[in-house]
C-alpha cells in the first residue's frame, strides 16, 4: 500500500471514530436530560398525589408540636423548588433518605435498596440467560422449517407464551411444582428455621431461584422466539445469504456466521430493555414467591405507603431504563458496522 493511499485510509478511519464519539456524547446528552425529568417526576410525583407524605405525617395521632416537627425534619415547610433543589442535592450525594418504616433491619432507603437489588439481578441475568438461548434456538428452527408444522406449533406456543399473564403462570408453577409434587418450595430465598454454610447455603438458595427463573425465563422465551424468526425469515431471504448458498457454503456455516449475528441487532434491543424492566421490579413474581428482591421491596413499600422508599426504587428502576438504552445505542457501533459509517 503506497503512503498516500495509507494517509487516506487513516484519515478515513479517524473521521468515523470523531463522528462515532460525536454521536456518543450525543446520546449521553439526551440521557442525562431525561434522567432529569424522570428525577422531576419522580419529586413532584408524590407532593400531588392523594395521601401524599405531609398528609401521612399530619395524620399520626399526635400533638401540634409533635407534627410541626415532623414536617420540619422532612423539610416539607420550604418552598416547593427548594425543596427539589434539596431533593436533586441529597440523590447526588447518594443520600435517598430514611424510610418510614424499617426493612431487614434497616431505615436507610439507599441501604434497603443495595440490600435487594442482588437477589433481584441474579434471578434476572439467570432467567435471561435461559430465555436468550432458549428463545434464538426456537426462532431459528422455526426460520428454517417455516410453514410446516414444527413452525405452526413452536410459533404457536410462543404466542401462548408470551401472552400469558405472570400472576397466573406463577400461581401454576406454585400449585403444580409446590402443592402437588413437592419439588421445590413454595417461596423465599432460604428455608426458614435452617442454617446452612459454604456449598449448602448456595444450594439451598439456587433451589428456592429454580422456580421463580423458570417462571419468568418461561415467559420471556416467547417474546424472544417470535422476535428472532421473523427476523431470520428476513435475513434468508437476502442476497448476501442466496450468495453464500450458491458458493457452496454449509447451512450451518451460513446460519452461524451470516444469518445470526445479522439478526442478533434487533434482538439486542429487546434483550437490553428487558434487563432493565425486569431490574425495574418483578412486582407480580417476586411477591407471589416471596423473593426478597426490588419487586417485593415495591410492593410492600406501596402497601404501606413508604413513599421515601418508592422513590427511590422508582428513581433506580427509571436510570437502569435510561441506561440501557444509551449502552444499547453505544454498543450498536461495535454490533453493526453500518452505523460507524
């Protein structure tokens, strides 16, 4: 390669790198300003709506004095932008507040939700890591056989699946696994009244995580199977890949390394929100099988009304989203090559 050609190659690859750095900060820019107006919402949120917490702290069957100070502590007597102003302050410095009631022995709301998430993230990145592989080998087999009755009865199933209501498939798994065969139990994350140590501790809590990770890999394996044969289905028909039948090239070989990492571009977009969803809070599973993860924290925070806590668990769920999302923009770049250009 002569120099010239070589400079020219080199100043062609340094523009995509300036206007794939443009594009990031780009992105980053926007993320941060919608972080911004969830943070609003998520203030506002609660001072309007009905039993809001200065209502909740009136109404303790206590003196003036006593509720004066209350609202006071809360800072619920300053202006309504000073108190965002302190609100945007305390979140920066990773201070969420005290809750209203105590959680695993605890009233710190930053401290209760560190404390949950890694029951949470765990069941996830299982259930996902099944649903994923699960979910492409059925997309794929029905890319392949589509139109005959293995694809008739796969995508069937996967509708089924992936409309099914969580609460229903739970109370199913529950009744089936739990009351009927005994096979796993029924809830919680250890059993109660036991102390294990070392391998058996471990074991005992991938056996509590058994049914709930199959209860919601179960169901996310159909939205991903759908998903990935549609898109195989448009990607075999492609001339690159009627290109790559006439050279000779196996079917395997042509699946593997053209048909696949082509389709597994919309699926990353899926994969990613659902990540963040599920982080968001399983409210529905994680409280049918008592999981002590971000789901169950949520729901016992809005039964009883602790709106320090939902705030913040709010505020989590809403930056997982927003982050997601800017990762999924940023790795696009490196998944597909088209959009460096």
């Amino acid at each position: 390669m002569s120099s010239a050609a070589f400079t020219k190659k080199a100043d062609l690859t340094r523009k995509r790198e300036n206007k794939m750095g443009k594009r990031i900060l780009k992105k980053f820019f926007f993320s941060c300003v919608t972080i911004f107006f969830v943070v609003a919402f998520n203030f506002f949120l609660f001072r309007i709506m009905p039993g809001n917490v200065e209502t909740i702290l009136t109404r303790a069957n206590t003196t003036e004095a006593v509720k004066q100070r209350l609202i006071e502590q809360a800072g619920l007597n300053k202006p309504i932008l000073t108190q965002f102003w302190i609100y945007i302050r305390d979140l920066l410095t990773g201070n969420f507040g005290e809750a209203f009631n105590s959680y695993d022995g605890s009233t710190n709301v930053l401290t209760i939700i560190i404390n949950r998430i890694p029951n949470t993230v765990i069941l996830l990145l299982c259930a996902e890591i099944f649903a994923i592989i699960v979910g492409l080998v059925i997309g794929v087999i029905c890319a392949q056989k589509r139109t005959t009755k293995l694809d008739t009865g796969l995508l069937s199933g996967s509708l089924v699946l992936y409309s099914m209501p969580t609460f229903w498939f739970a109370m199913l798994l529950i009744f089936i696994f739990c009351a009927t065969l005994h096979i796993f139990p029924t809830g919680g994350i250890f059993t109660p009244g036991r102390h294990f140590y070392g391998m058996a501790k471990v074991m005992d809590y991938l056996r509590h995580m058994i049914l709930p990770m199959l209860c919601m890999g179960v169901l996310m394996v159909g939205g991903y199977s759908i998903t990935m044969r549609s898109t195989m289905i448009n990607i075999l028909t492609e001339d690159y890949i009627n290109t790559a039948r006439a050279k000779g090239f196996s079917t395997s070989y042509i699946l593997f390394h053209h048909a696949i990492p082509n389709a597994m571009i919309p699926m990353a977009t899926i994969i990613a929100l659902n990540l963040a969803a599920i982080l968001g809070g399983a409210i529905q599973l994680e409280t049918l099988f008592s999981w002590q993860g971000l789901g169950q924290l949520m729901y016992e925070a809005l039964s009883r009304r602790d709106y320090p806590v939902l705030q913040g668990c709010f505020f989590i769920s809403a930056v997982a989203m927003i982050l997601a999302n800017f990762l999924m923009d940023v790795l696009y770049g490196f998944i597909d090559p088209r959009i460096r250009n």
